[in-house]
C-alpha cells in the first residue's frame, strides 16, 4: 500500500511523544537513521521504568497478584500485536528476540521437519543478510537449491522474472515487504499468491513495513511474518514471528527449557502448544511490554503517520534530484520515506564523516546487504530514513549541509592548496614531517579533513594488480589495501581506498613510518602518534579501529621481518 505523494511541506504534530528531541542536554541532531533502529516513545521508556522500579517479577510462574498483573499485561500485548497485524489469534503470536531470531526460528523448524533434497528456497536479491544466511546455510546442508529472484540496474524486483521462478519444486519463497537498503514496497501480494498456486510457503521480513505501512497477514495470506520491536518505536531485544497456527504446531520446539514444556521426566518431554512451545526461559518481559505500547501508538496515529512521512519523503526527493552528482537508487515511486543515494566522485564514506560533523546522523555502507551492492555494481550508500518524528527543518538542514560536503570533497587541487598553504610561514617545525604539520596545525575539523584530503594525493598508491586479498585491511569502514616490502633496509609502503580522507590517514601514518627499520615500526604508537596530531578527536569509533587495523598488518609484517632475520 502506497499513498499518494503529496507536494506540501509536513508539519510534525508526532515529534512531541518523543524524548530524544525534547531533551535540552543534547547537541541539536539531526536523525536520518530510522531504518538501523527508531527513536523511542515517552510511553516506552516510561513503561520500561515502571517495570523495573514498581513491578519487577515474573512471568507465567508465580501465584501473588502482582505476578497475576504482570502475566496479564505480557499476554495483553501479544493482543495488540495480533490486532496490530491481523492476525486470527494471539496465539499466532511468538515474542522472539528480533526478527533475525524469528527467521532462524522458522528456518531451523523446516530445516528439521518439512524441507526435502531437491527442494528450492526462493529469496530476492535486496534481501537484508538475516534473510539470507539461514537460507544459505540451510541449503548447503540439506542439498537444496538457493535461488535468486532478479532486479533491474536500480535495484527493483524484477517481477515477471522472478514469478516465473516460483516452480512446484519450490519449497519455501522468503522476500522483504520492504527492502532495507533501498526502501523500495515489495509487490509480496503477487508473490505469495503465485506461491500459495504451487505449495510453497512464504515468509515475509517485514521489519522496514509495519511502521510505515498497514500489515493483515490473513488479507496477505503469508505463512509468516516477522518483524522487530526496535525499528517500530519500541525497545531493542524483542522481536515478533507470526505463523499460521497450523504450522506452527507442525514445527519443533527452536529451544529447549523452562517454560515451553507441558510434563518432564527423565524418559520423556512433552511440550506446549504454540506460542509458549516457542519461547524457552524468561523472557524479555519489558521487551513486550514496550512492544505492546509502540504497537497501539502506530495504530492510533496511522493516518497522521503515513501522510506526514509521504509527506516528508517527497520533499527529500525534491532535495536530492536538484544536486546533479547524486544518483538514486530504489524504487522511488512504490517506497517508505527511505532513500540511498550516492554522489559520482564522492566516497560515501567521506561523506557520512563530512555530514556527522554537522550533526547529521545518516547511515553509511552496504547496509547488511552486501549481496545487493554487488548485484547494482557499487560498494554501498548513503541511506536516508525518515520517521514520524522527522521534519522538514531536518530535511533543509540535510540538504544545506550534503551541498556543503559535496563541495568541500570535489575542491579542485587548487583550492585545498590554498588553504594548505594559508598558515603562517613558519609553521612547519622540525618535530614533525610536512603532512603531519600541516594537520596538527589546522584550526577547525574542516580545515583538518582538508588537510587530510591533501595529504592522500601524496600517498604512494597501490596498482590494481596488488589489490587482492592478502593486501586487504579488514576491519575498515571503507575498502583499504596496503603493501609492505623492505628496500635496503628501510620500509616502503603503498596504500589505496575509495575514500579521500582513508588515503589521507594512510599518508599521515606512511609518512611516519616510510624509510624505518622494522625495528622502529615495531616502537610506533598509533594512539600518542595521533594525540600528537590531535587527530584523534576527529576520528569515528570506527575510523580508529580501522587505521589501528592498518597499523597493525604494517607491524605484523615487521615481526615477521624481524622473526626471519634472527
């Protein structure tokens, strides 16, 4: 389902149920990331609190009346979650970690009870990695055919191709009601009707759907549907899976303990019937509670939900299509308020650093769908997801600071030159080699990835030919190679990646150790190096740990140098 798009500007009436805006002790942020995981409601946090402060018990276990409460609000919110979804009954409804758990839940029940050699598992080629692995795995296993139903050069299903592979030697056909990656509105009512036509079941990833879009599984007729409570306004650790009832008493119990078990001896076990046979041990008690009341918040706001948030999604549309280096990908017509896009010439990598300077929190990457950035050819995004809270003040200040990046990242040579050549002319001391000088010298953030632009045109890159795995760094944001060799003595280093400031954070760390003894690469500190520099301040989490990964294939090479000249 898809509302029109609509062309004026949304005013945000939903913004207030939500504390992370309200909250004065935080910089200003921008939240562009909705799809990794939602802001939280008010209601959410102050039903977790209460739990943990006023009414700390168990569940289905304890005879007091303050057990008796809790079991009932527990069971309660397996009811609005039924409602929430349409399904026939709560006893349809299995709590789960997380919609990662409901499909390996699901996959190893089949895997156990109805999958056969020779058996076909359909999935689509945008498929988020949790509903691809399992069904991977599953297959190699069991002997089965793991098929790949088709998109075109944007990312959108191929349809008529992908009917024509739903065959009767199909056991099991599991797409995205939504993909993850590229917001893009699966056509799974075709799909699942033309599955239902063969016998095979369905099972449909509906975490990026139930939001943003309204979900009856019984009108879909899917066999299940699952999904997870954090990307819903909900807390994280709680997920759903819905079956058809009839199925799942056919499954096996997933796991095996407390709880899901009707009568114990030593000689034999026999279980509960769903849902209870599906969840073994305490569970996640404020989990569901928190799940329960994200799920009645969607319903009651959801026609203010999906006008506001078409609304908002129109308007980024608007933003992106008038800068001309960026290119959209998805379906942009059939989609939630979700947008990748990337800028020709730009690394992606370099822009998320450039647009979490200013505040704007957007995600970066293959998006945990690395099967799909192979397919469209590219080696990730930038992902743009908007939520109920969003507004358009957002979208303004993300479209002023995307300019202001692309521009910074596509300066000629000749502007960052003139920067890097503004300080005072004495600025360069003896302590420290140029590159290195010229950063700790910057005065801003912005003049320092300036520097460090610049400073990747010095480095020494790396040709194709040795761009193979033995040269890769793992552990980077972006793809990294690097080549160690000994020339009389001395070190000499060669470097490549996609993205302008990761080559200069090679040059910075090759200046320093280019024409050292492996002795004296073994001494370098990469944490005093860059406090040295203050350079550390400007690095993500992440960045650290990949020039630290860097550093470490350098030093480990020297050992090994240093091993074969005792």
């Amino acid at each position: 389902m898809l509302i029109k798009l609509m062309s004026s500007k949304s005013s945000n009436t939903l913004r207030q149920y939500f504390p992370f805006f309200s909250n004065s002790r935080l910089e200003r942020c921008v939240y562009l990331d909705s799809a990794a995981t939602s802001q939280k409601l008010q209601t959410v946090v102050d039903i977790t609190q209460q739990y943990y402060q006023e009414r700390t018990v168990n569940v289905h276990r304890s005879s007091h009346h303050l057990a008796a409460n809790v079991t009932e609000q527990f069971e309660q919110s397996r009811k609005h979650i039924q409602h929430f979804i349409g399904a026939k009954s709560h006893k349809e409804i299995i709590w789960t970690k997380g919609a990662t758990e409901s499909i390996n839940l699901v996959a190893s029940g089949l895997a156990k009870s109805v999958f056969k050699a020779g058996d076909s598992i359909l999935i689509s080629a945008m498929e988020h990695h949790a509903n691809i692995v399992p069904w991977q795995q599953i297959a190699q296993t069991l002997n089965l055919q793991l098929q790949v139903m088709p998109i075109d050069i944007n990312g959108v299903l191929k349809l008529e191709e992908s009917l024509q592979m739903i065959t009767f030697s199909t056991a099991l056909v599991a797409i995205g009601h939504v993909s993850n990656a590229l917001g893009n509105i699966n056509p799974i009512e075709t799909i699942i009707a033309k599955a239902k036509e063969v016998g095979a079941l369905t099972l449909i990833d509906g975490t990026q759907a139930v939001s943003h879009l309204t979900v009856n599984v019984q009108q879909l007729d899917c066999d299940f549907y699952v999904f997870s409570g954090h990307k819903m306004f909900g807390p994280t650790g709680i997920g759903v899976l819905y079956g058809k009832y009839d199925l799942l008493e056919q499954l096996p119990p997933y796991q095996l303990g407390g709880e899901m078990i009707k009568q114990v001896s030593f000689a034999h076990t026999t279980f509960q019937a769903p849902p209870l046979k599906f969840e073994a041990g305490t569970p996640n008690i404020v989990g569901v509670l928190g799940i329960g009341v994200a799920s009645e918040f969607i319903q009651q706001h959801r026609n203010e939900l999906l006008v506001l948030e078409n609304n908002l999604y129109k308007q980024l549309l608007d933003t992106l299509s008038v800068i001309p280096q960026v290119r959209l990908w998805g379906d942009i017509v059939n989609s939630i308020c979700v947008q990748s896009f990337t800028v020709q010439g730009v690394s992606h990598y370099d822009l998320a650093v450039l647009l979490d300077k200013r505040n704007i929190a957007v995600r970066v990457g293959h998006h945990c769908a690395m099967p799909l950035m192979q397919t469209l050819g590219i080696d990730g995004t930038i992902r743009v997801s908007l939520a109920a809270y969003n507004n358009s003040a957002d979208i303004n200040s993300f479209g002023q600071a995307l300019t202001e990046c692309i521009n910074l990242l596509t300066e000629s040579a000749t502007q960052i030159k003139t920067v890097a050549t503004s300080f005072d002319s004495n600025q360069i001391k003896r302590s420290l080699t140029p590159i290195a000088e010229l950063i700790k010298q910057a005065k801003s953030w912005d003049q320092t990835y300036r520097q460090l632009m610049l400073a990747g045109k010095s480095l020494v890159r790396l040709k194709d030919q040795y761009k193979t795995e033995t040269s890769a760094v793992h552990g980077c944001e972006s793809q990294v190679w690097i080549r160690c060799f000994i020339n009389e003595g001395s070190i000499v280093l060669e470097g490549d990646s996609p993205s302008k400031i990761v080559r200069g954070l090679l040059a910075v760390v090759f200046e320093a150790l280019s024409g050292k003894t492996a002795h004296q690469v073994l001494m370098f500190n990469l944490a005093d190096y860059l406090k040295t520099l203050h350079l550390g301040k400007h690095l993500s989490q992440s960045r650290g740990n990949g020039l630290s990964a860097v550093v470490d294939k350098i030093i480990e090479y020297c050992q090994l140098q240093s091993t074969n000249s005792i």
